[in-house]
C-alpha cells in the first residue's frame, strides 16, 4: 500500500492548523506564510493527496485509502499538536518531502 497520500495529507493538515491563530501563534515562529495561503497550501495538499492515491491504486480503492489515511494523520496530528508542536510542524515538512521521494521511486 502506498504511504504517499497519508504523508501528503498529515502535511496538508498541518498547514491547516497552522492557519488557526491558536497553533500558528504556539510555535512563535516569524517566518510562517500567511493564515491564507497556509489555508490554500493545505487544501492544495489535500488535493494531492486524493490525486496520488487515485492515480497508484485506481478510483474505487484509492479514495478508500486515501479517506482512511486523512483519519490516520489527522489523529497523529492532533495528538502531536496537544504535546510538541514544534515537532508537529518540522515532521510535516519531512512528511513531504519524504512523500516526493516515494512517488518519485
């Protein structure tokens, strides 16, 4: 099974939280984007996610899959959140780029 769209969508969802002004506020960090385009990064990552899966397992099984790899991150993410947020995000970006490489294998 690939892993793609669930590390594509734990970083999707990061950036979603991030956008929040609780989260985004927590980590102090100055050079975040912007509430808005962290929105839209997010949703774009999404979308991504979806097309990956899709694309690697055929519609039927790749929305599956996909669907329950979004629950998969969400809940990693959210228990990060509550206890490391810094690791939260800097997984994220690892996540991604881990991602890439897979796809790109």
């Amino acid at each position: 099974m690939p892993f793609e769209s669930g590390l594509i969508s734990f970083a999707a969802f990061t950036c979603m939280a991030l956008a929040m002004k609780k989260h985004g506020s927590s980590l102090a960090w100055k050079s975040l984007p912007s509430q808005r385009v962290l929105r839209i990064l997010g949703w774009v990552l999404l979308a991504l996610a979806a097309t990956t899966a899709v694309a690697r397992l055929g519609a039927p099984l790749g929305v599956t899959t996909w669907v329950g790899q979004m629950c998969v991150a969400a809940s990693l993410l959210v228990l990060l959140l509550s206890w490391w947020p810094r690791l939260a995000a800097i997984l994220a970006g690892g996540a991604f780029v881990v991602a890439v490489f897979l796809a790109l294998l």
